[in-house]
C-alpha cells in the first residue's frame, strides 16, 4: 500500500464516512455466534450506472437495499438520500478508481480484523451484502482480496451459479448458492456437492422444502458455521417497493416462496 495514503483524507474527498463496517442489523445478528463480520453495501443492480448484480432480473426491485433505515429514506424521497448516495460513490469508485477502493478496503478490513481478535471474537467479511460481484475483481497489485487475506473467512450468497465454484477455488471462502424461483436445477445439483441453497419464504419456515431440511437462516448471517447439502430458509423482509400509495403490495416474483410451497 501507498505508505502516503490517508483513509481518512480519501475518505473525505470522496465524500463518505466509511467503505463498509460491522454495526449493520444483518450482520451483528452473528455476534452471538462469537462473529464479527464486515460487510460493504454498494449500490445495487444498476442503480450506480453498473451493473453489480448480473442475476437480478427477478430480485433487484425487492433487494434488501430498500429496507432497514434505508427503507424510510426511500419511501421519502424515490431516488433515496444519504445513504443510497453513500452506496452509489463507493460502487463507481470500485469500478472507476479500484486502486484507492481497495486501498481503503484493506485498510477498513485490517481494522475490523483487529478490532475482532481484541475482543476475542471470530473474524469474517461479506463483500457482497447488496451485489454479486466475482470476488476475484476486486485486486490490488496482481492479487485479489482472497489472496491479501488469505487466513480471513470470507462468505457470499450468490445467485450467478459459475460463482460457487470460488469456494472450491479458494479455501477462505465460502459461498451460499440463491434459489431465483426458476433455477431449481442448478440448486439440487449444487446441494448434492455439498452447498447450501438459500430460500425466501414469504412468511414462516417449513422444515422440509423440494425433500431437503431447512434451517431458520434468519437467527444470524454468518453462513459459513452452517452444514452443508441444507436450505436455509429466509424470511422476506418489506423493503420500499413494496409499498404503493403508503400500502403493502404482496411481493410479485418468484424468488419469494409464497404459502410455504414446497414442490
């Protein structure tokens, strides 16, 4: 690293407080779980003018960039404020200045890893908490960020199916394959090699789903600490679009299961 980089000076000019960080509802669900994960939200699909999200054809109008905090920002003012803003100078600066990106994003990493061991804590880091991007595009000086860390847990959902085969590739890392509603089977293919298939579900969590067991996935993030060849079962969350004239829309797509379906 560039030993005349300031983080916080770039931090700064660019704009924003942080490229990413461990206090999000989401992932402080797995510090009962003796884990503290990092995660960096960019802006989703092609919010930013590029497209992170190559599979979200079907998910990008009910993503998880709409709920939270963010949510109420949202449902205030349709284009977002601060926080849609933040997440769209981090994407573009991935995409149009990746050396300072990822100057910063090793140094916030180093940070939090260190911050993790102080309080005797497990380390792990979720890179793609509102996209999908390859982890293997996110390098600095001929080594991407596996590589740069190579003793770190790093983990992913993913819904580009040629993504899960960096979990074979790399060993810190691990990768937890999307049911879309419409690529069954690339899913029982993945569960019989061992993966995990996550599913949304529209209100409770069956026990079985397609013949497979589910798990609640709702109680903590960190997917890693999970068995394999098993559903883990998600609970949708409301986001902004689902909203019209201040009332719930039920979700139209078909990655939410709805009435519990099983087959």
């Amino acid at each position: 690293m560039n030993n005349t980089f300031s983080p916080s000076k770039t931090k700064k000019n660019l704009g924003i407080s942080y490229l990413g960080g461990c206090n999000s509802p989401k992932l402080e669900k797995s510090l009962k779980q003796n884990v503290m994960t990092y995660g960096v939200y960019l802006a989703p699909h092609t919010l930013s003018g590029y497209n992170v999200c190559p599979q979200s054809d079907n998910c990008c109008k009910y993503c998880l960039h709409g709920s939270g905090r963010n949510k109420l920002e949202l449902l205030s003012h349709k284009e977002g404020g601060a926080i849609t803003q933040s997440r769209i100078k981090k994407t573009k600066l991935f995409f149009e200045d990746k050396e300072t990106f990822m100057q910063l994003l090793i140094h916030e990493i180093g940070q939090a890893k260190k911050k993790a061991e102080a309080a005797g804590m497990k380390f792990a880091v979720r890179l793609n908490c509102t996209s999908d991007i390859h982890l293997e595009q996110f390098t600095l000086n001929g080594k991407n960020i596996l590589q740069l860390f190579p003793d770190t847990q790093f983990y992913d959902y993913t819904k580009v199916f040629s993504h899960t085969g960096l979990s074979e590739k790399y060993s810190n890392y691990d990768i937890t394959y999307s049911f879309s509603g419409e690529n069954w089977e690339e899913c029982e293919l993945l569960l019989k090699k061992g993966y995990r298939i996550a599913v949304v579900f529209e209100d409770t969590i069956p026990a079985e789903f397609k013949g497979y067991p589910v798990m609640d996935a709702n109680e903590y993030d960190a997917r890693f600490l999970d068995a394999g060849s098993i559903i883990c079962g998600l609970t949708y969350k409301r986001v902004a679009n689902d909203y019209v004239n201040g009332k719930f829309q039920r979700p139209d797509t078909t990655f939410v299961n709805r009435n519990n379906k099983t087959a």
